[in-house]
C-alpha cells in the first residue's frame, strides 16, 4: 500500500498498474498469474469520423477526418483480480485538419472549434477485483454514471475523458448498489493539455424497484491547486418504464442542489428534470423540461465532469451554463428503419434568469441515423442546427462515420 500512495504522489498510472500486478505475482500465484498474462484477451476499437461546423461569425468552416484507434489488453483473472491496459491514438486523416482546438494551441482562432486534437495516450491502465458481491478499480479508468449527466466519459470525442483513482461497487442485496469513487486527476479530452489534478469525491447509492431506479448522489469536487474551491452537489434522481396495455410508458425525475466556493466568491444554484414518454410500435415519442438554475443571474448550475454533448443540443452551444442558467425544453422522436435506428428532437433554450440582454436563448433541431452490421461494423450520421439568440451563433454542424469493434 505504501508503493501504491507513492504512485499517486508521483500521478503516475503506469506505476499504479505495475505496483498492482507485482502484488498479483508474489508468492504462491506466480503460475496463475503468467497463465492469466498468457490466457488474457486483446480488444481493438477503430472511429473514423467527418465532421463539419459552419457558424455565422468571422471564423472559417471547419473540416476534420480523424481516426481514433484504442488498443486494449485484459488480463485473465486471478483470484479475484485482473488489470487492463489501453492506448488511444487520434491522427488527421488525408490532410484534412481545417479546424481549431484553441485548448491546445491548434489553428487558435481561424477555423471553428472541432474538439479532437491529435494525440497518443494511455486511456485505461487499472489493477481491478471482483468478487460476487463488490468491485474495485485503482489506476486510470472510464467512471459513467447514471445517464452521464454528472459523471460521464465524453465518449463522443475521440479523446474521451478517463479520470486517475479509486472506483469501488458494492451491491449487499440485488437491488441496492453503492458506488464511490476518490478521484486524483481528470483527464479531459484535449490530449494533455488541459488535465486537472483533483480531489474529487463521488458517492453514488441506487435502489431498483418494480416501477424505475432511485438515486441519490453527492459529488464533491476540488481541484487540487493552490486555491481554495470546491463544487458540491447533492441530488435524487428516479428513472422508469412502466406497460399500460400495449404501451409503455418512460419517465425521468431529478433535482438536486449545488454549492460553488471559491476564493472570491460563493454561489448557490438548483437543477431540475421532468421527462416523460411513451413507446408505441416501435416508436419512441418524449417531452422534457430541464433547468440548470442561476444564482441571481450571476452563475449556472455546472456539471464539469459530465458528457455534455448528450445534454442541450448536439451543437454544443451550451457545454458551459450561461451565468443567467439554462431552461431546455425539449421533444423527441425514435424509431427505426432499414435496419438502423433514427431520431429527431426539437430544443427550445431561454435563460433561467432573464436580464436584459439575455432571456430567448435559441432553438435546435437534431437528427441522426445509426445502422450496425453484425457485432463489429457501425455507420451513423448525424446533423444539428442551432439558431442563435441573445448573441449566440448560429451554428450547423454535420458528423459522418463509420467504427468496427475487434
């Protein structure tokens, strides 16, 4: 224990990993541990991704072909534990790089912002146990919890976002599972360039019944630098489904609390969610009503850790709240055809708490179209058009792509 504390000392995750496998080795377990190095499983998981954004503002379009490659080895299980070690790999392809990343310096302010900057890292590198009835990770590793509206992977990126630390679920009846996790840095989707060291706390408790899933949480966030901060957060959450005939009916609830501490200034702010929907032949109909609340026009509720493309429209307009908060309301259609599955969705956006300048805050309308072929092929494209109000741009961005899964 004491090599481990060291490692993280140093934030290094490779040593965490090799810390972990030396104390898998010793002693009695030498066979079955080169017998699970020798009987592990290798993974490999290829993005080739278009993308375009065109915006009404002084920047020129932007263009990217990228392809991400993530390679993964497990090893087999020895009593218990195993341990996992995964790069990815994100190249511009056939030159097409007309894009800015101004979060690591690429084209700053000439192209609109295309977040996937070429780059080659560690993704994962854990040493895990599992037993019946509780789990555990230590090292670098992919956290997503509960729809990722909080805690998420950004698995929408090319670079997705992992974090450094402990994860441990503990499940002492089936329908209650407690999760926790202690987390040192964040490792955001830019490469390396803008990782946060961290002193994160997650707690997580779940409670499944006959009708949805009950959550509460409690995310605890620092950074560990030389200022005093803090971002806490406190929420419940239920999610369900439930048959009335023919039909079944899907719903959502959530509210929770936030608290924002800085050196200089302290902050209180609400978040709420109400969704509702039913599914009938296949098709997927839902209306919803979301409010990252503000603090007198002077902060937004923020979710820093969550995967915010998911959440507010697909152009990205909102991926930091506006000072004066952020209501969405929102209706959607799913469905499928041709073997693939599609989806429209319809956002209204206003400010929580109107001032003078800022109150509509625009629409946009999404669509996307996903197909799989087989268990290792995916093709998908997807559009969204955001039309700007109180001085936001307007903004059309359009993603093809196709993956294969090894």
């Amino acid at each position: 224990m004491k090599n481990v504390k060291q490692c993280f000392k140093r934030k290094s995750l490779t040593c965490s990993v090799l810390v972990g496998l030396t104390s898998i080795s010793g002693g009695s377990w030498a066979e079955d541990f080169t017998s699970a190095l020798s009987g592990g499983k290798t993974n490999a998981d290829f993005n080739l991704r278009y993308e375009n954004v065109a915006q009404d503002n002084a920047l020129q379009d932007a263009n990217a072909l990228t392809l991400r490659t993530r390679l993964s080895y497990t090893t087999g299980n020895v009593s218990g534990w195993s341990a996992m070690v995964e790069m990815e790999d994100t190249r511009i392809v056939l030159g097409q790089g007309d894009y800015s990343v101004p979060q690591t310096a690429y084209q700053s302010g000439i192209y609109s912002v295309i977040a996937d900057p070429e780059h080659t890292e560690l993704d994962q590198g854990f040493v895990q146990y599992s037993s019946a009835t509780f789990s555990a990770k230590i090292g670098r590793q992919v956290i997503a919890w509960d729809g990722q509206r909080h805690i998420g992977h950004v698995g929408w990126r090319q670079d997705r976002q992992t974090f450094d630390g402990f994860s441990g679920k503990y499940n002492p009846i089936d329908a209650l599972t407690l999760n926790y996790a202690y987390l040192t840095q964040r490792n955001r989707i830019f490469a390396e360039a803008q990782d946060q060291d961290s002193k994160d706390h997650l707690l997580n408790a779940a409670y499944l019944t006959s009708v949805g899933k009950l959550t509460a949480y409690g995310y605890l966030l620092e950074l560990d630098n030389s200022t005093d901060n803090a971002l806490d957060t406190y929420g419940v959450s239920f999610v369900g489904s439930s048959m009335v005939g023919d039909t079944k009916i899907v719903y959502a609830a959530e509210y929770a609390s936030q608290s924002s501490e800085t050196g200089v200034a302290n902050f209180d702010a609400h978040y709420m969610l109400l969704e509702a929907g039913a599914v009938l032949s296949g098709i997927t109909g839902k209306l919803g009503y979301e409010v990252l609340g503000s603090d007198n026009g002077s902060y937004g509720f923020a979710t820093p850790l969550a995967t915010l493309h998911k959440f507010n429209g697909w152009a990205d307009t909102f991926l930091n709240t506006p000072a004066q908060g952020l209501v969405d309301t929102y209706a959607s259609i799913a469905g499928g055809a041709m073997g693939g599955k599609w989806l429209l969705a319809y956002h209204t956006f206003a400010a929580d708490e109107a001032s003078a300048s800022i109150d509509d805050l625009g629409s946009e309308i999404d669509a996307s179209y996903v197909r799989a072929y087989g268990a290792n092929y995916t093709v998908g494209i997807k559009y969204a058009a955001y039309s700007g109000d109180s001085g936001k741009v307007d903004t059309d961005k359009l993603w093809a792509w196709v993956s294969a899964k090894f």
